[in-house]
C-alpha cells in the first residue's frame, strides 16, 4: 500500500507541478501574445476538461501525501525529516487554495466574459473585454505565487531524507 501511495503522490506531485509551470510561464503568456486567438486555445483546453482535472491531481497528490505522513505517526513528525515533509505538505495545501480561491475562479469568470463577447451588445464589448483582461492578470499573478509555492514544495520534499 505505501509503493502505491508513493508512486502516486510522486507522479502526480510532478505532474501538479510540471504543469502549473509550463502553463505560468510558457502556455498563458503564449496565449496573450496571440490575442483573441488565445481565447480559442484556452476554450479548447478547457472541453478537454483541464479545469476540472488539475484541481483532480492537486487532491490526489495531497490526500496520498497526507495519508502517508499520518501512517508514519508521531515519532516521524517530530524529526527534521518528517518536520522537512510536514513543510512541504503544507506549502503543497497551501499552493492548492490559492489555486482554488484565485486562479480558478478568474480563469472561468475571464472566459465566460469572453464567450458572451458575441451576443452582448457593441457598446458593452470594450468594458467586458477590460473585466476579463484584469481578471486573466489577477490568475496570472496567483499563478505566479502558486509556482513558487510549488517549487518550495518540491525542494523540501526533495531535501527531506537528508535533514
């Protein structure tokens, strides 16, 4: 049971993070650079169900992280080792509700507005335009938060057999 949970925690944890990164860093600003063409891209990724399975794999990493720690018990938890993963996993909790409370929820407001371009009238299209663009800056910047948090994440965890 313990491989299972470490297998699944450490691909899924790479996955969360690997993913985060390239779409902070590479995806997003690729996607501003083409202008209304991105939108296009961002509505295709998310028929494919991409905001529904990264919070999926953020879960999963986390609840096979935690049942693990806990397995290990107290003894564990007071060692700079269990201390390092006990960092680590709350950075992880962390990362996960600024995702959740910031990125998620700009993302779909920014690309329903967006969608509703065309049926709203001309007059009202420059105001939704500005709304989505603030609302896509805002995720970009939690988005930018949550990879650094991501990233503190995978050093502790990548340190903590050798604290």
């Amino acid at each position: 049971m313990i491989i299972l949970l470490r297998v699944l925690h450490v691909v899924l944890g790479m996955l969360w993070v690997g993913t985060v990164f390239f779409t902070t860093f590479f995806l997003s600003p690729a996607m501003a650079d083409v202008g209304p063409d991105g939108n296009k891209v961002m509505g295709a990724i998310q028929k494919r169900g991409f905001m529904a399975v990264m919070p999926l794999i953020a879960i999963l990493t986390l609840i096979s992280g935690f049942w693990m720690y806990m397995r290990a018990g107290k003894e564990f938890m007071s060692t700079p080792v269990g201390r390092m993963f006990g960092i680590g996993g709350v950075l992880a909790l962390l990362s996960f509700v600024v995702g959740l409370s910031f990125i998620m929820p700009s993302m779909a407001r920014a690309a329903k507005l967006m969608q509703s371009m065309a049926t709203v009238p001309e007059q009202e299209r420059a105001a939704r335009a500005a709304e989505a663009q603030r609302l896509r800056a805002r995720g970009a910047a939690a988005s930018k938060v949550v990879s650094v948090l991501l990233l503190a994440t995978a050093i502790a965890m990548a340190i903590a057999r050798y604290m």
